[in-house]
C-alpha cells in the first residue's frame, strides 16, 4: 500500500509513520508536512535514515497547495491519504483563529477535491472528541452525538468532519473520519497540557493550571491512537465515523499532581491561572462502536503511559530545546502573560 500521511512531522503523525514502518512491510509512505512551529523533522530522522528513498519520502509543501497534492497523488500512485495535518493548539485559536480555518478547513477541503478528482481508493481523516463540545458530569461521546464544538479549533474541525461527509454522500468519495480523545506520548510539542508541565516541573518552574482544574480530559496513549487510525485504514467503512479512547477520564489537577509525584517534585509548584475562555468542563469518549467493528481495543495504561512519557523527556533533552524556536517563545510569553 502506498500511503500519503499530512502532518507526519507533527506528534500523533510522527508515531503513526514509525509504527506503520516497523510493523508493516507492504507500506510505502509519502510524508507532506508544512514544517509549521509544531512540525519538526527530527521526529523522524531515524527513519529518514533508515528507509529515506526507498520506503519514506518527506515533502515538504502544504494541503492547502492543489498542484503539489495532486502531483504526489498521481507520481507516486498513492492508495491511501491520511490526514493528520492541522493547526491544533486551542489556546493558539483563541488568540489567532485564521492559520486554523486555512489549513484545517480549505487545507482539508484541498485534499478531498484533488482525492475525488484523481479517484483515490480511501481517505482516512483524523479529527477529535472535540468536535463534539463539553459533557457535564455524566455520559459520553458516541458518534451520533451532534457536533457542537465551542472553540475555533474545534470548530475548524468539525467543519472538516461535514466536508467530509459530504464528499462521501455527494460524490461517493470513500472517506473515513476517526475520533480521538487527548493524546500522550512522545513527540508531543510542549505547548500541551502533559509534556508542558513535565518540562516546566523539570526546570522548577510554575505549573500554570487553567481555574480550578477540575476541567476532566480522557487521555490515551498515542500508539493506541495510531493502531485505531490503522484499523480505521485497513478495515474501517468508507462514510463511517470511529471514536477512540481510552476509558481514562482525569480531571487536570490530578493529571498534574501525578506528574509531580513521578517527578519528585512539590506541589508547591502549582499555580491556578486565569481560565481559558470557553473552557469545555469535560470530555469523555465512547468508542464501543469501535471496538466492535474494528476490533479496537486500547493497550497502554495511563500509569504505564505516562511513566514512559516521563522517561522519553528525560532523555530527550535536545529535542525539547529544538522545538523552541523564538516564535514559540513569544506566544508562550504573551499568552501565560495575560493569565497570572
Ligand atoms: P501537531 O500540532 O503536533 O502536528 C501537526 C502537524 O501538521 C505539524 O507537523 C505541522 O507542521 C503540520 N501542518 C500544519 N499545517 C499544515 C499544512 N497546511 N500543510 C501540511 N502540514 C501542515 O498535531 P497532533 O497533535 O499530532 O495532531 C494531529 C491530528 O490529530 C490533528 O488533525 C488533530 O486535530 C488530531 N487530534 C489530535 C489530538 C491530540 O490530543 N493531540 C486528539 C485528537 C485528534
Ligand atoms: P491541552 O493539552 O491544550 O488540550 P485540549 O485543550 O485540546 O484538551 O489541554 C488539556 C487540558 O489542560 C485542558 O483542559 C486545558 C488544560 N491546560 C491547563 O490547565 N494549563 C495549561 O497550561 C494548558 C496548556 C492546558
């Protein structure tokens, strides 16, 4: 199979490219990413190394771009797209909602017309639980929960999710829309909740938790993620929507207070900051549907996860330091600047 991933120098696609690598040998991979602030090709310089040339190509080039999409679609007579290139970062589309409408809608919209018009085979698109706003204190997700997203980015999302489905109905595009709850792992840009308070408990640093942190997220490990998308890939039905999770629902507070006991760090270093706006108070997913149809079951437990997750900061050091260009910086300043 010849795969093109977008994005696949972000975190969730720079997992989903090493595991697909090492445990298929009958995939090829085309990796178009726009190298952003959150893309970096370091994420995958062992394998750029190892498989460069013969069964990884990176390209570096936006969705957005009609004529480069549909040159790699047709030269290199590409099965399958996975779409995991967006502008992800919440707090981001609060303070700039337009790279999220570009890429993510337009961009997304981009790669569904050039996919109908050379005729490709299936269309996996990677969005979120957030697509479907905040629960109160009971129930979840299912997929027939209306969308009713509350923030830019998801909003972006959800909106790409409705292309896609109208791509599926109106043309019989065969395209796929996976839904995941929050990621953890390695690679994961330190701009999000866990490897921001790892590398700032690290360095001693204020913990900056939004309110009263009580705000509840379903975490999963990122490689339980990726082997969804897989299984969504390899078997899902082309007009579906699959939800994965984790059965792991944390309130943020404890999320933080065990990343502190793993440290060996006080919590003395939480600090309650002003809130986000529109906070969405908590997220939990149903992937029943999932499970039953795919055979999806998640692998990686929180506290095996995260002490992973942990570990891989500790030892990789240089990378944390490289993906905090000056840019990064900046917006870290100005927008934890505002919320003291
Ligand atoms: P990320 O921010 O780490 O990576 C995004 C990648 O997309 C980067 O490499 C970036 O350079 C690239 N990119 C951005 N705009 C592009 C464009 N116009 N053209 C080509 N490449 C572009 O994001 P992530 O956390 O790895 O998320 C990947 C996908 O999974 C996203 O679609 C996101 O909405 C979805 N998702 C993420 C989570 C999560 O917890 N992180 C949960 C559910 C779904
Ligand atoms: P985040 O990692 O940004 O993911 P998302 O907003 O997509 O769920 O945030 C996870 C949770 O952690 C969310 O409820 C917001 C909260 N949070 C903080 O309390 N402080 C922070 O500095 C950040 C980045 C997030």
């Amino acid at each position: 199979m010849r795969l093109l991933v977008t994005g696949g120098c972000g975190f969730i696609g720079s997992n989903f490219i090493r595991h697909l690598l090492a445990t298929r040998d009958d995939v090829i991979i085309v990796n178009l990413d726009k190298l952003t602030y959150a893309g970096n090709p370091l994420n995958l310089r062992d394998i750029e190394e190892k498989l460069g040339g013969s069964r990884y190509l990176f390209v570096r080039g936006d969705i957005a771009d009609s004529c480069l999409v549909e040159s790699i679609l047709r030269d290199q007579a590409i099965d399958a797209v996975v779409n995991f290139a967006a502008e992800t970062h919440v707090d981001r589309s609060i303070a700039d909602p337009a790279p999220f409408l570009t890429t993510n809608v337009m961009g997304t919209q981009v790669l569904l017309e050039v996919a109908r018009r050379v005729g490709l085979a299936r269309f996996v698109h990677v969005s979120t639980d957030e697509v479907y706003g905040a629960l109160g204190p009971e129930g979840k997700f299912v997929e027939t929960t209306p969308l009713a997203p509350n923030s830019p980015y998801s909003a972006s999302k959800a909106s790409a999710d409705m292309l896609c489905r109208a791509y599926f109905k109106t043309y019989g595009l065969p395209v796929l829309v996976t839904r995941c709850s929050n990621n953890y792992g390695p690679y994961q840009f330190p701009e999000k909740l866990i490897p921001l308070m790892i590398m700032k408990a690290r360095s001693d640093e204020a913990l900056p938790v939004y309110g009263d942190g009580m705000q509840v997220r379903d975490w999963i490990h990122v490689l339980d993620h990726c082997r969804g998308v897989e299984l969504a890939l390899m078997k899902g039905t082309p007009g579906e929507v699959y939800n994965f999770g984790s059965d792991n629902e944390k309130a943020n507070i404890e999320v933080v207070r065990t990343l502190l006991a793993i440290l060996g760090k006080p919590e003395s270093l939480i600090r309650h900051v002003t809130d986000r706006p529109g906070h969405d108070r908590r997220y939990a997913m149903g992937f029943e549907y999932a499970r039953k149809a795919l055979g999806f079951t998640p692998e990686i437990s929180f506290a095996d996860g995260l002490a992973a997750t942990v570990a891989w900061y500790r030892d990789n050091e240089a990378w944390l330091e490289s993906v905090q260009s000056g840019a990064y910086r900046d917006f870290m300043d100005a927008w934890y600047g505002d919320r003291r």
